[in-house]
C-alpha cells in the first residue's frame, strides 16, 4: 500500500532523493534530513503502516534486526558510545511523518541526549501504583 502524501512512500518509490545506507525488500535505512547527532539515521518499513501498532509482527521483527546491522555500523563509523532507538507514535508521541519507523541516534561520551527519561523532577511513584497500571495493562492486554 501506498500513500501518495507519505514523504516515505514517496522515498520508497524514488520520489525524493535520500542519502540511503541499506535497503532490501522490506525496509529502507537512510540518513535523517534533521538529524539529532551526526550519524542520526531512519530505519523505514516498505509497507505503508501509519504506526508501530498497525505492523505485522514479522515485519517489525525484520525492521528491528535491520536496525541493530545499521547501529553497529553507526557506533563503528561515528565513534559513539551508544546508539538510541526510538519510535515516535502518534502525532502526539512526536511522530512527524505517519509511516512507521525507527529512529537510531548515535550518542557519543559526555552528550546530553535531549530524551532523558525519567524527566527532571518526575516524582517516582509507589508500588501499590505499578501493581494497579501493571494490572490494567494486563486486563486490556486479554480484553484486545
């Protein structure tokens, strides 16, 4: 599937001109145009799936093991000590361009990374508060 308005789909159908690392028959890696740290790069599935919850299981398992060749080539080219993987989801989460991917941001020693998690000043909660959402998310898990 295709979505004419998709940047993605449009780099996917050799549309848009990408600085590409890898590509097969499943998924495009190439260098992001906005990039956090030199070295930033985007593991994109052919498939137009808006987010990582629309993706067949087998396809994310392919776009992950993708993602793992391409970090190691970008720790051992940048130098870095640490690559990140993230995945914005929903315009909410951050996701600018609604077609699955994962983003691979190179960390080097010393960098702030500007996603720290937890926050500063994010008060830890209790136990009893864990159990309760750890329970929630197990009842909606068998009620999907």
């Amino acid at each position: 599937m295709v979505e004419q308005t998709c940047v993605f789909c449009r780099i996917i159908g050799g549309e848009e001109m990408v600085s590409l690392i890898h590509e097969d028959d499943r998924t495009l890696a190439f260098m992001d145009i906005n990039p956090v740290s030199r070295g930033h790069a985007l593991v994109v599935s052919r498939e137009h799936h808006p987010q990582i919850w629309n993706l067949p299981e087998d396809l994310l398992m392919h776009c992950l093991g993708v993602s793992r060749r391409i970090a190691s080539g970008i720790k051992r080219s940048t130098g870095a000590d640490s690559v990140n993987v993230f995945c914005a989801d929903g315009v909410d989460g951050g996701q600018d361009v609604p077609h699955f991917h994962l983003h691979l941001i190179p960390v080097h020693k010393g960098e702030v990374f500007p996603l720290q998690l937890p926050p500063s000043g994010t008060p830890i909660p209790s136990r009893s508060e864990l159990d309760v959402m750890a329970a929630r998310i197990g009842r909606a898990i068998q009620d999907a």
